[in-house]
C-alpha cells in the first residue's frame, strides 16, 4: 500500500502547473530514469506515463538532450543545484526555449541517489535577451567605429566610455582615460572654453559648439560638438554624451549659401535685401544710436558701361564698391540697391557729421578712379537722411535719401544734398 504522506505530496506535486520530473541514478552507468513525474509533465512530454517512467532522458528526447542536461545532472547527483536551458523540438509548433532547473534529492544519509527537474517556459524571455545583445552589439560596434571622438561621462565630467576615435584624437589609450576628469584630459585653456558647455548639458539642456580646428596633417577645420544629457527614468541627469563630427564642408556650404543672399553677386556689398534688414535694425534703435542713410547714384555710369561693355562696367562698380567700403567703419554698412546705386548706413552724432561724411564718400569714390582715362571716369550724387532727425520710418528714411539724390542731379551732380536741402560744395575732386 502507498505510503499516505507520499500520496498527498504527489497530489501536491500534481497541483503545481510546471512539469516536475524525478530521475533515479542508474548504478555503475552515469545515466539517470524518470522514476516519477507529475501530470503537467505528461502534457509537457506529450506522451504517457507508462512510456516515460524508467526510460532516460536520451530515450525519451533525444541524444541532443542529454548532452544538453547531463552537466547539470552531474551538478545535482553531486549535491548542488544548477539549471540549463534548452530549445525545445517536441512540442507542437516553432522551437521554443525552456530552463530546466535540477537539484537533489538528498536522504536522510545525505546520499543523493535522484535528482528532480523543474522546467519553465522562458522564450520570450530568451529572445528578448538576444536581441538585446545582438542590439547592444551593433551599438558597440557603432560606438568603437564611428569616425567621430564619442565620449561618455558622469555628473562630476568623469570619463566613463570613450571610443577608439577619440583615442585617436587624444593620442591615448582607454585605460589612461577611463577614469579621468575630462578637464585634465583637455587640458586648462580647453576645459576652460568647453566647460560651460558641459555644465548646460549635466543642467539637462542640450547644446551643441561649433569651432575652427588646426587639425595636424589636415589644417583649419570646422568641427562641430554636441553635448547631449542621458537622463535616468525619473527625469534626472545621470551624466552626458559628446560627440565631434567635422563639419567643415558643411559650414563651408552654408557660409556660401549665406553669403550669396547677403552679399551682391558682383560687387560683394551687402545685397539690397541685406542692406534694407539692416536699415530696419538701425531704426529701432535710431533714438540711442542716430545713423545717418546715404543714397549714392553714379553719374555717367551708363555712357563708360555702353563704351566699354559690361565686363569692364562691372569691374568699375567693385572699385566704387571697394571704395565706399574703405570709406566707412567696420560697424556700417554698405550695400548695393540695385544698377549703378549704393546706399551707404552710418552711425553719426549730428547733421554736420552726417555732412563730414558725405564730402568724405564723395572724395573716396573720385580717388578710386583717379587712375581711368577721364572718358572713363565716373563721379556721385549723393542724397542723405538722418534718424530719428528726419524720418523714423525705414521707407520714409529711404524715400527722403533717394528725394535728396535727385536734387544733387538736379544741382549739377558730383556733390551731395541733404533732405533738407542743404548741399555740398560743388565740383568735389580727388584733391578734394
């Protein structure tokens, strides 16, 4: 008769929704046979009890089965408990992959004659698992071979991963970096112009900073790094990534795209569009700083453009251009409005500088031709407006200016009339 105690643990056992198996030691064979298992091991098996009961587990599953178990078995007859994990080809469907945990039945004695096998579904699980690392090996594989210096580090700007593009940059090796403060590794003059940057990135605002480099071998470099901050999932900064990419060809791009909206094609002046913006930022600010717009048309420019030709008309508008340029400060602004006309911003205190300035636009623009045969020489008529003085309207100023120029025409060209009408000395010169 069954030892009661005995069925009511097997009844137990049965209750339990994992497969559970009991394997007896074969003597002298190294080679254990299911003894016992319960009923969810019968639906797991998919075959009776009375085909699984004293067969090994080779005979119930196959060769490639035990070779997967037998180190764990091994493990358990000795005493310890262990697990193994197998991919399953018995069951109905796709393969799928279990974890098969094993441990002893100890005696009273402390013999361990059987071990018991518990097995749980952990496929999704394992899948989930691979494809994390196959991921994070692509990530490491983009990480270490990615052209560009990739840096990792922590709140306190300690270097904790660096790629091989950085090590090449730095000329070190990761274990002399690892580690480290990155401002040692910048060395003071850098870490003082890069740590403001890395202190908005460990704040939590991204940031990116845009250089020009002398690379060794390569020369002036435009380089561009980015500080990005790895938050946790509490929203709080654990530490930044930076990363520097040459961006040399790029910026060189966008500066020549800039520059071809900015800058008149032929004279390199500001471009009308330029100039106008330029008036408008002037004029809101007319009441601290007053400017003075001065509207420069040539005289005779049409009669030398059809003797000569358009090359040599354009030639003679970048040595106005050139002129009126050297003519004024750095801080003002000369631009091309369009043909043979120029408009000319400057910052001025008063009329009589406004005045002092004119006379001195209309002397630059005659010595820059001084050198031409005379049929080939060119003078201005110059109109000027003062803001706020005379307008506050960038179009009224502009209106003004342009109504002052053809009264200049009308006095005979060659001079410069103010809006209120007063006029320069006529027949300016090169030896003024």
């Amino acid at each position: 008769m069954q030892d009661p105690r005995l069925s009511h643990i097997e009844r137990l056992v049965d209750a339990i929704d994992l497969p559970i198996g009991r394997w007896a030691r074969v003597p002298d064979d190294g080679d254990a046979v299911l003894s016992y298992c319960n009923r969810p091991y019968l639906g797991w098996a998919r075959r009776p009890r009375e085909e699984l009961i004293g067969q090994s587990l080779a005979a119930i599953y196959g060769d490639s089965a035990w070779q997967a178990a037998r180190g764990a078995f091994a493990e358990a007859f000795a005493g310890r408990t262990t697990h193994y994990d197998r991919e399953l080809t018995h069951l109905a469907g796709p393969p799928r992959w279990a974890r098969v945990q094993v441990f002893p039945d100890i005696d009273p004695h402390g013999r361990v004659d059987a071990v018991y096998t518990i097995a749980f579904d952990v496929h999704d699980y394992r899948v989930q698992r691979e494809a994390l690392e196959a991921a994070r090996r692509r990530l490491d594989r983009f990480t270490e071979n990615i052209p560009y210096p990739l840096t990792y580090v922590d709140c306190g700007f300690v270097i904790r991963f660096v790629n091989k593009a950085y090590c090449a940059a730095t000329g070190m090796p990761p274990e002399q970096l690892i580690g480290q403060h990155i401002g040692l590794i910048r060395g003071p003059r850098r870490w003082a112009e890069h740590q403001p940057y890395f202190e908005r990135a460990v704040s939590g605002q991204p940031v990116q900073y845009t250089r020009l480099v002398d690379l060794p071998e390569q020369g002036p470099r435009w380089l561009r790094t980015s500080y990005v901050p790895d938050f946790d999932d509490d929203g709080n900064v654990m530490g930044l990534y930076t990363v520097t990419m040459d961006v040399h060809e790029l910026t060189i791009a966008q500066e020549g795209l800039r520059r071809s909206v900015e800058r008149d094609a032929v004279t390199d002046v500001l471009s009308r569009r330029t100039i106008m913006d330029r008036i408008d930022a002037a004029l809101a600010d007319a009441a601290v700083s007053p400017v003075a717009l001065f509207f420069v048309d040539l005289d005779g420019f049409k009669a030398v453009n059809d003797a000569l030709g358009h090359r040599e008309g354009d030639a003679l508008l970048v040595r106005v251009a050139t002129a009126l340029q050297a003519a004024v400060r750095a801080d003002d602004a000369v631009g091309r409005f369009g043909g043979d006309e120029f408009l000319v911003l400057a910052h001025v205190r008063d009329a009589a500088g406004a005045r002092a300035l004119a006379v001195h636009l209309l002397k630059a623009l005659v010595q820059s031709v001084a050198d031409l045969p005379p049929s080939h020489r060119v003078t201005a008529s110059i109109g000027y407006a003062l803001a706020p003085e005379d307008a506050q309207n960038p179009h009224k100023l502009l209106q003004r200016a342009d109504d002052a120029m053809y009264a200049a025409k009308r006095l005979g060209k060659n001079r410069a009339v103010h809006c209120r009408g007063e006029v320069t000395p006529l027949g300016v010169s090169a030896a003024g």
